[in-house]
C-alpha cells in the first residue's frame, strides 16, 4: 500500500497545472507512512505526512508537519489534517496570495496547488 499512495502522490503531483511537472519530493518512507515536500505554484513548502497502515482500520491519517514560506511570503493553517481530513494553508505576500489544499483519503488523492491571484 506505501508504495502505490506514493506512487499516487507523484502521479497526481505531476500531472497537476496543466503539464507543468511539480516539484514534490518524497523525503521519507518506512512501514505505513510517507512524508512528502509539497511545492505550490508559489509562497513556500509544505511538509504532510501521510500514515495508511492504521491499527483503526482503514484510512489515511494526514500530518502538517511544517510550512516553510518563501521570502516575502506569511502563511496561516487552517486544516491541519486528521484522520481522512485534508490539509488547508493559505499563503500571502505583499502583493498575492495563494491557497494550497491536500486530501488523501482511501481510493482518491486531491492536491490543489491554487491559483497565484493578486490582491
């Protein structure tokens, strides 16, 4: 199962925006979880854990485990995922802002990097 909700995330992660390839990187994976760097379109990182060989059966738990902003760039959480929940960031500049979303729930995978829109 790590292997195809990892497989999953890249596939959604590339085929996102158009063609434009993301730059999502796995940077860890054992038994039961993935981590993964989320690039949206702009703003900073994001950094989701991901645990689907739960003991409470199934269902993906999904953990914000930090965001990084970009120069210039504040973020504020509003969904910090939870079991089948997604994670919600909204980033913001001077002069833009940008909302990024992840759901990963048993048989779908939702990734929206946002639009970049100006103020």
């Amino acid at each position: 199962m790590r292997t195809l909700v990892a497989a999953v995330l890249v596939a959604v992660g590339l085929a996102a925006g158009g063609g434009t390839a993301r730059a999502d990187e796995l940077i860890d994976s054992g038994p039961g979880y993935s981590v993964f760097r989320h690039d949206p379109n702009a703003g900073g990182a994001v950094y989701v854990r991901y645990d689907y060989d739960l003991d409470t059966g199934p269902g993906v738990l999904t953990t914000l485990l930090g965001v990084e902003p970009a120069p210039g760039w504040s973020d504020r959480v509003y969904e910090a995922g939870g079991l089948d929940a997604r994670v919600d960031i909204r980033f913001e500049s001077r002069t833009h802002r940008l909302k990024f979303k992840v759901l990963v729930v048993p048989g779908r995978t939702v990734i929206d990097y946002g639009e970049l829109k100006k103020k």
